[in-house]
C-alpha cells in the first residue's frame, strides 16, 4: 500500500460497485469488469477472461513484503498491472487494498483520503499493516510530525471506522504513543470480523492508559466475547494484570496466544474459555506466572491439548520458571501435536533425558539453552534409534558446548548427516566454530542477527516453509505470529533478534 493517488483514479474506468457488507461473511463484491454495452463482441484477451480467484492468485507474488525506502514508489508491479486495461484494474484492486502496509505516517495519510472519498475501498481492506511503521525519518522532526497529524489517534480511529471488514491488526511499539481508548473501542468492540491483533513491545502510557480503561473487568461497555483468534501482547510489559482478567475470558476462538513479558497472572490464563483451540502459545518471561500452575494449566486446561507452538524461554539469573520437578512433570504429558518446544532457562539436567529423548521424533524445534546437559547427552539426541526429526536446536549458554565439542566428542553433531538445518549457540561459540576448518568442510556456515548467533547447513534442499510457521522460513522464532507471511520490521527484531 501506498501509492501515490494521482497514480489512479478510482473512478477512472467509470464504473460503481456496491459495498455488501454481511456479518458472518464480510463479503464485498468485487468490481464488475468492463463490457462495451454497445457491442456485444467480446474484445478481451484470453488473460482477461480468466475467473477472478485465478487473478487473486497471480497478483498475490506481486505483493511487496517489506516497503521500499524513502519516496520510492511503492506497489510498482501492481500499479503497472493496474493500468493495463479495465478488466485487470477491477482484479487488481482488490489485492492492492486487502492489504494495506504503512511504513510512515504519510502513506497512511493518502490511504485514508482514498477509502474516506471511496468507501467500497474500504470494505475491500482485510488487514492494517503497521510492522514497518516508523516516525523517524524522511528529514523530520518530532514536533514535524505532530503537526502534521498524518497518523493520531484520531486518523487512526477514522481509519477503523471506514474498514469493516478488517480482519487483521498489525501494530507496534511506534504506534503505541497513537493509541487512545478510542482507537481500541473501534478495534475491539464494532469490528465483527476481526481475527488479529498485534501490539507487539507497545509500552508507552497512552497505550497503557487506554487499555487499562477499556479492557477493565468492570466496564459496563465490555461486550461477553471477542472475536479475536489471534492475539500477541508480546513485550507489552507496561499493561496491568487487570487487562488480562478482562480480556482473556472473552476470547472463546483463540487459537494463537503470545503474553511474552508481560504481568499476565496464573488466574487469567486459567480463565480463557474451555471452547479456545490454542495452538501457538508463548508465555516466555512472565515474572507473575508459577512453575507448577503453568505445568497445571498446560496439561489440565482443554484450550491447549492441541499446542504445536510452545514458548517458555526464560532468563534463569533472574527467574527461573520450571523446577526439575516441573519438567518431569511437564515433558511426558506434552501434547503429540508439538513440534515447537522452547524449554530455555528451565532446570534441566541428564536426569531428564528419558523424557527427552522420546520427543525428538515428533520435535522439529527444540530449545534447551542455559541447561546442564552434558555433550553426551545432546549428541544422543542423533543417535539413529531415536530418528530425530529436529531441524533447529538452540544450546546456548550451555557449559559444556565448545566448538571441538561439537566436532570432535564422541557422536559429535556437526560432521553428521542429520537433519539439523540449524544450531543456535553464543556468539563466542559461532565464532570459534567458524574458525574451524572442519566447519566448512562439514557445511556450516556462520550467520547471525541482533543478540543472536547461528551455525546453518548449506546445501539444504528443505527451504523452512512450515504451515505452523504461517508463511516464515525462518527457524527459532520466539514471536507468536499473528498473520500469514514472512516475518519482517520490528517483528523480525523481537522474534529473531532478541
């Protein structure tokens, strides 16, 4: 999203639809395609006459994941394709505005003008995209940018108003200061089709503020249930423990979960409705939660049998979250449906290897950082009788790894053909392991993003593409993703970079 409006006209090929806006299905007719009502020949292409799901189709590789910088045009593909005849101007419109990204506040200026002047455009809007969002830039200041009042809260809130069939929400922690009560009124209490939302490291206290005031338990405004699927509070670490007893009874469809670092308490996860059907959970750093309720809540509450995604990474020198005897009880109940398990931080020692073991089959992520396991016991991970299907591993912190450890101890991972794609270690374990000869030889290579250092195997024919990753190729994400695609902007700093 983001084009320039002297790009198109939305009236240019004179024709008008009719919004239909139904609230179970949210269907809005598309764009009825041009005819000559004065000659019945048909005079279109072959490409032309192809049915619109087939467009939809095609159009959707066109779609820029991640915006261009500066001024440069964005959306150049499609406006190319939008302008080639009346028949794919009414295909192509669609796709352009179903999803709408927003790097800076003037681009979300000119979407705004558009959908206010052009309602059906609106109704054509499935997800609000502000992942990319930033207000530094483009040679402003911040006192520049509040008088200019491209984005506010209340632009923000018009915004909500003019997109009701918005299925999707992607924020951030820029947005935040954007935030008012009333942008989440819009948001939660008047948007029926709504499926996710992501205020992903949103802390400032206009946020805070907001959210204590709508999702508190006793505002009469608060209706019985949302219909959010998808919800990442993740880093959201200013918003009070009331929000979370408000807002979890009322998510009976929750299928994806991340409290990452917040004050989220044992009570309020116990309360999300039974009917929930939580398949990616992250509750990593969470100071309010105790080892044995969260073992009670996994293992008892029926909204979580069916978990693929599990995050509990913590930092063990300042709260430990499992005890030994949390993990023993925890590892050989866990749901068949796993294959994301992150165990980082918790006391975890060879003694618990036999509950181990019996999960690598099934596990294709498995973090065990910050653990006293010893390089016998990883290397037995790959031992052929446990047919190990990891493809991630994360050992950092651990003691006993060292770069001749991981070549040259008995059974030693790296010069094996196994079916790991990557291994997380320290940076000073990466690096030392670079420096190896025999790391190259064997196909490792050394990559690393943020805080975070990996060894990856080359020559992999297995590009990551997993449905339980929505759309990512990336391995070892620590962020619950909200929407389908590959994980970019802030989202990428705070699930691969931290």
């Amino acid at each position: 999203m983001g084009f320039h409006a002297k790009e198109f006209s939305y009236a240019s090929w004179e024709y008008e639809t009719q919004t239909k806006t139904a609230s179970t299905t949210g269907t809005v007719e598309r764009p009825p395609l041009p005819h000559d009502e004065s000659d019945n020949t048909d005079n279109r292409a072959p490409f032309e006459k192809l049915p619109v799901e087939i467009y939809d189709q095609i159009f959707s590789y066109l779609i820029p994941q991640e915006p261009p910088t500066g001024y440069k045009r964005r959306n150049s593909d499609l406006s190319a394709v939008l302008k080639t005849s009346r028949t794919l101007y009414a295909a192509t419109l669609f796709t352009i505005f179903q999803n709408a990204m927003f790097p800076h506040s003037p681009v979300y200026s000119k979407f705004l003008e558009q959908i206010t002047n052009h309602p059906v455009l609106g109704g054509m809007v499935r997800r609000m995209d502000f992942s990319q969002y930033t207000s530094v830039g483009l040679g402003r200041t911040g006192r520049m940018n509040m008088e200019m009042q491209n984005l506010t809260a209340k632009t923000l809130t018009k915004g909500l108003r003019a997109t009701g069939n918005l299925r999707e929400f992607l924020a951030q922690e820029a947005l935040g200061p954007d935030i008012d009560a009333s942008v989440l009124e819009e948001l939660f209490f008047t948007l029926p089709l709504l499926e996710a939302v992501d205020f992903c490291g949103a802390s400032a206290s206009r946020f805070k503020e907001a959210f204590t005031e709508v999702m508190h338990p006793w505002n009469p405004k608060l209706p019985e249930s949302f219909p959010v699927q998808r919800l990442s509070l993740h880093e959201c670490t200013t918003l009070a423990t009331s929000v979370f007893t408000a807002i979890l009874p009322r998510l009976p469809n929750l299928t994806h979960l991340d409290l990452s670092h917040t004050q989220v308490t044992d009570s309020a996860l116990m309360s999300i409705p039974e009917t929930a059907n939580i398949t990616h959970l992250s509750l990593s750093k969470c100071a309010r939660l105790k080892g044995e309720n969260v073992v009670t809540f996994l293992l008892e509450h029926p909204a979580v049998r069916n978990l693929k995604v599990l995050n509990l990474h913590y930092d063990a020198s300042r709260y430990r979250l499992l005890s030994a005897i949390d993990v023993e009880d925890l590892l050989p109940n866990l749901p068949k449906s796993l294959v994301s398990l992150n165990l980082t931080g918790a006391s975890i020692s060879s003694d618990h290897m036999p509950m181990l073991l019996p999960l690598v089959s099934r596990l294709e992520e498995l973090s065990l950082g910050h653990t006293e396991l010893t390089m016998e016991d990883i290397n037995t991970f790959f031992v052929p009788q446990w047919k190990s299907n990891l493809r991630y591993l994360d050992l950092t912190g651990i003691s006993a790894v060292s770069p001749n450890a991981l070549h040259f101890s008995t059974g030693a991972i790296l010069p094996q053909n196994t079916t790991l794609q990557v291994l997380e270690l320290s940076e000073k374990n990466v690096t030392g392991c670079a420096k190896l000869h025999a790391t190259k030889t064997c196909g490792w290579s050394e990559q690393s993003y943020g805080r975070r250092s990996w060894l990856v195997k080359s020559n992999t024919h297995d590009d990551g593409e997993r449905p339980w990753k929505m759309g990512s190729k990336k391995w070892g994400n620590r962020k619950i993703p909200c929407n389908f695609g590959e994980v970019g902007g802030i989202y990428a700093y705070y699930g691969l970079a931290k």
